[in-house]
C-alpha cells in the first residue's frame, strides 16, 4: 500500500495535497485497490462550493458505488476532465493522474483533523484487522 508522507488523509480514504491556498483532492492507494476496477467517476462543477465531510463526488466500481467525501471546506476550481474518458487513472495513479479535484481552501482550520501518512497507516491496519 502506497501512503505518501507529503499527503494528509481522511478516515473515509480521500488524500489532499496542500499547494498553497489550494488543494488538490483523490483517493487512496488503498480506496482504489478496495474498489476494484474504476469505471466511471462523478465530479462537480468548477465553482462549485463544498464543505468539510459532504460528499463532492462518486467513484464507481465494477464492485460497488463510493461517494467521495471533501476531506475541507472550499471552492472547486478544477476538476479533472481525464476522469470521464479514462476512469481507470483513479486505479493506475491515485496521487498523481488519477487526482479528482482542486479546491480553493475556504477555511484553513480544517487541514488540523486530517491524519498524516503514520495515522492513515495505522487507521487502514485497523480497519483491515480490526
């Protein structure tokens, strides 16, 4: 299972990469490999509004249907048109092509509950375990 170290993570399996004011949104290594095949991927519109823990999106597999979970509160101002035409890159590059959406940080206090790569570690350990 790949956990990059630069990443900060939600409980529900959702990464985020902080570049600034704003940030770039997926899924994890784990939440794809439990997916099984990626086949299609629902995301909002540019400037749409999200807040912290509602669902922004959905990942359908060919197991199951997953909503996705804004892991902060903002905008959206990009989203990743890739996805519709080539859904699998959420499988092949979860942290790089298979990113989701970027958002503009509405409310910087919400990057403190997200988990570093050691606690989304051991959070999956327990959930696989547990």
């Amino acid at each position: 299972m790949n956990v990059p170290p630069d990443l900060h993570y939600t409980k529900d399996h959702e990464w985020i990469r902080v570049e600034g004011d704003a940030a770039v949104i997926g899924i994890t290594d784990f939440a794809q490999d439990s997916l099984g095949d990626v086949v299609f991927v629902e995301l909002p519109s540019v400037g749409t509004k999200v807040t912290r823990g509602a669902t922004f999106g959905v990942v359908e597999s060919n197991k199951s249907v997953s909503d996705l979970f804004a892991p902060v509160a903002g905008e959206v101002i990009a989203v990743n048109e890739r996805l519709a035409e080539q859904p699998e890159l959420v499988n092949q590059s979860p942290y790089d092509q298979g990113w989701m959406i970027r958002l503009r940080i509405v409310a910087p206090a919400d990057l403190d509950g997200l988990l570093d790569a050691a606690a989304y570690g051991s959070h999956v350990a327990s959930e696989t375990h547990g």
